[in-house]
C-alpha cells in the first residue's frame, strides 16, 4: 500500500470518530451561549424591579410601567363621579311639572396616561372626558423642563388664568366647581407657555389660541387671533407647591399658604372667521390651609368689548372653607357670588353652598363621599348651573341637593 494511501485512510478515520465530538462540542457551546443570555436576560429584569420606580406598580400617581432609569414610564389612571341630584324650584314659576326634578348621572368620567419619555425632564399628559358617551380631548401636551427651574410646555392644557379652573375636577373641596367660576372659566386651550418656578415664587406665560378652545383647528372662527397670559404666585408657608393642588389639607399635614393673581388677554376679528371681541380676565386669589383646615378666596374679573356692539364689565367673588371633624369627615362651605353689568339686565347672583366630606380611603381622593345642598339666593331665570344642578328659574331661592361617590385609580 502506497503512502499516500495510508496517509487518506488514516485522515478518513480521524474524522469518522471525531465528527460526533465535534457535533457535541457545537451543542455545548450553543447551550452555554444560550444560558448566557438567559443569566443575562435575568439580570435585566431583576434590574427592573430595583429601586428608582423602575419596573411595573402603583404609587401616589397610579399604576406604571418604567424602565431601570426612569427615562421612560408611563402611567395609566382614571376617574368616575356618579351623582344623584335633586333641584327644587318654585311651582308658582315653573309649574308642578318642574318644581321637583331628581335623577342620576356619571360625570367628569375621565382617563389618562402621562409619563416621561426619552428623559426624566421631557414629560406628557394626554386624558379624555367620557361623560358624555364618546371620548373628548381634554389634556394633550408635553413639557420639558430644566434643571434652573424653567419648563416649556406645548399643546392642549388650560391656560394658568383662575385657579379654581386648573385645581383638577376631582381635588375640588365641594362636588364640583364654583358657579361664578362656571361663568368666568378659561376652559382648554392650545399654545404655548413657560413656567420659571423656585422654592418661593412661580411664575407663567402662555401664547395661545383664546380661552374655551379645546379641539379647533388653526383656521376655526371659534378662536381667537392672539391670546397672551401671565399667571404669578408667590409660595408664603409650605414646603412643597404641590400642596396647592388640591382644595382640602388633611390633619397631619403642616401650614402651608399661596398668594397669586392672572391676567388674560385675547383679541379677534382680524384672522379667518373669528368674532371681533376683545376681552381682559383677570384674577387674585390667595389660599391657606393646615392641620385639618383650609380656606380660599378669589376675586375674578372680565372686561368685553363686541367691536362696537357695547361693552361689558362682570366681576366675581368666591370664599370657600373646611374643617376636619375626624381623621375622615370633612365639612365645608362656600359662598359665590357673580355681579353683572348693568346692560345684562339681569340680577347679580349669590349662591351659598355646604356639604360633607368623607375621606373612605384615608388621607387620599381616590375613593371620596360627598354630600352638599345649594342655595340660590337671587333669580337665575336664563342661567343654569348643571355643575351644581341649578336649573334657573325667574324667583329667589331656588335649591339643589347632590350626593356623589367618586374613584380614583
């Protein structure tokens, strides 16, 4: 047998026996390098369920999904209002038919998702009302912020004017908002504005497209041409400005005050179909509040000119206070009042409102009775405040009675 001969028959047989060792080997090196990233998987996980908010669960904001580093979370929450509302009225005025009306209803239903994206300084809200049966734009903006107290925010929100109408629906003191403030509200807008906020004193100005613009397109007759606002508040007491998110101050929580006021101002008649008015809001208001107690006041203003169809002046007056009986149970009460121009030929209103409280979950709105009775001391034939089921009628004393049970997630 040649050389050669041996040397490829030896090869050949090298191969035949090392070919299930190297198969072997193969596998073994792809199970390691599959146990590997499972390790590896694991440790991110576990990454994100470490400190920092990382991961998935529930806080004081709601429930959230967020990452390692916080640079991205979302958080997923809601709220129902469910009502039962009497409203009395006067049947020498209305009739038999209308002088008692009662019946239930679902308000302020909402939810909303907000977060950060990309960075814990670029944060978003988008909420939507469904009170009605189908689904309203309300909050739709983002906002960034930086590390010298500035922030920019752009989109859909409602421009810094009364602060009674930025305290969100369900932090409100009473079932719902002040009927002087239903008149004066500001509502949703879409623009612009820049906060600089420190530790005693805050500051805004917005651009926007006009008060009660929630939704229009930039060529809609609803708006205005031009909308500038400039909100200031200077912190006197407190710790935190988030304290004055809310109208109520639980028993263990310390003295804390905000002094502020607003002025807006909107002009139109120049640009694609919009109404030639301009108008001038303005408001000062201050709130104070303690261990167990809290009280509001604001005084609220709108001067209208209709491009040579008159002008008008409106003011409003708002006084509102609560006490804590117990760890739970709030009373409250308030009094609105709403002094019309002279060429509305109508009567100025005063309303007086008081009620309870009752905290179900402690120290927190998520879960809230409230019970309260209005009183409408004046006529209120053509006016309507459903907010606080006053229907109007063309006599003193009109009265409403409304329960409401409200939840939070």
């Amino acid at each position: 047998m040649s050389q050669t001969r041996v040397l490829v028959l030896l090869a050949g047989a090298a191969l035949s026996f090392g070919a299930p060792a190297l198969a072997q080997n193969a596998n073994l090196d792809q199970d390691r390098a599959y146990a590997a990233e499972l390790v590896n998987d694991a440790g991110s996980r576990a990454s994100l369920l470490q400190g920092g908010g990382g991961g998935a669960g529930h806080d004081s904001k709601g429930f959230f999904i967020s990452d390692g580093t916080g640079n991205n979370s979302l958080y997923i929450g809601g709220a129902a209002q469910f009502r039962y509302a009497h409203n009395f009225r006067d049947d020498s005025v209305v009739g038999e038919n209308e002088d008692f009306t009662h019946g239930f209803s679902n308000t302020n239903v909402r939810l909303w998702t907000m977060g950060n994206i990309w960075s814990k300084d670029l944060s978003y809200k988008v909420q939507f009302n469904l009170e009605s049966g189908s689904a309203e734009l309300e909050d739709a903006w983002a906002q960034y912020s930086w590390d010298n107290g500035f922030s920019m925010k752009w989109g859909q929100f409602k421009a810094p004017v009364f602060r009674e109408e930025s305290v969100n629906n369900e932090h409100q003191l009473a079932m719902d908002r002040s009927n002087s403030n239903d008149v004066f509200s500001q509502g949703w807008s879409q623009g612009i504005a820049g906060t600089y906020t420190t530790d005693s004193f805050r500051i805004t100005g917005g651009f926007t497209d006009g008060a009660n613009t929630a939704n229009t397109d930039f060529d809609s007759g609803d708006e205005t041409d031009y909308a500038l606002t400039l909100r200031a508040d200077v912190k006197v007491a407190g710790s935190d400005w988030s304290r004055f998110d809310d109208f109520t101050s639980f028993k263990n929580q310390d003295t804390a005050g905000v002094i502020g006021g607003a002025i807006h101002w909107e002009n139109g008649g120049e640009t694609n179909g919009t109404a030639d008015v301009e108008s001038l809001f303005y408001t000062i208001d201050a709130q104070f509040e303690g261990a167990g107690w809290n009280v509001f006041a604001a005084f609220m203003g709108a001067s209208q000119d209709f491009g040579g169809g008159g002008n008008t002046d409106d003011y409003g007056f708002l006084l509102q206070g609560g006490l804590f009986l117990a760890d739970q149970a709030e009373v409250f009460a308030r009094w609105d009042s709403i002094y019309w121009d002279d060429s509305r030929a109508t009567d100025d209103n005063h309303f007086i409102t008081a009620g309870l409280n009752y905290y179900i979950s402690p120290e927190s709105h998520a879960v809230k009775f409230t019970g309260q009775v209005t009183w409408a001391l004046s006529e209120t034939a053509g006016l309507g405040f459903d907010n606080n089921a006053i229907l109007g009628q063309a006599a003193d004393d009109e009265v409403s009675l409304g329960f409401q049970m409200q939840v939070m997630f």
